[in-house]
C-alpha cells in the first residue's frame, strides 16, 4: 500500500496509507465530528468570522437538520442563536463600511 503525506487543520503532516476506496462509516464519523468542533470553536472565539465561513456553519446545521427548541435552551446556551447574532453583527458592519 502505498504511503501519502497529507496535512490536518493544524497544518502537521501526516503519514497515512493511501487507500483509493471508499471511507468507512467510522472515518466519516470521525470526520463530522471534527468539522461540528472546528464551528463550535470558530463560534465560541469571539473573533469576527467572515460570511462564508457563517454561511458553511449555517448550511452544515441545516443540512445537519440540528435545530433546538427555545423553550427548553436558554439564550446562553442555544448555538443557533448565537450564529444568528455573528450573522447580524457581520451583516451591520458590512451596511456601515
């Protein structure tokens, strides 16, 4: 099997086996829950994010069918919520640059 270097988020190098067949329902898995952390992280820094970086957030909720009931969260806690307070903050500095 042969061996390729690929690079992670963290801009390590990794060696892996190449395999040219399909990706276990594990790795996929693994791969999800990756990308849902790197959101959450992205979110919770506080840093300004740009619109598409909100708009792959809000696509992979939605594609992700996560939704949250509001009587049951309470502000602080409802990610969405959240999103949609960046996606308001974004979109007002874009109306006053």
């Amino acid at each position: 099997m042969a061996k390729t270097k690929q690079t992670n988020n963290s801009g390590m190098d990794k060696d892996r086996d190449y395999k040219p067949a399909k990706a276990s329902i594990d790795l996929l898995n693994e791969l999800h829950c990756e990308i849902a952390l790197y959101y959450i992280d992205c979110v919770k820094s506080g840093e300004d994010l740009s619109s598409g970086t909100l708009a792959a957030i809000n696509s992979f909720l939605k594609t992700n069918e996560i939704t949250a009931d509001l009587v049951e969260l309470g502000k602080e806690q409802n990610f969405s919520l959240k999103l949609k307070e960046l996606i308001e903050i974004n979109n007002n500095k874009k109306e006053t640059a």
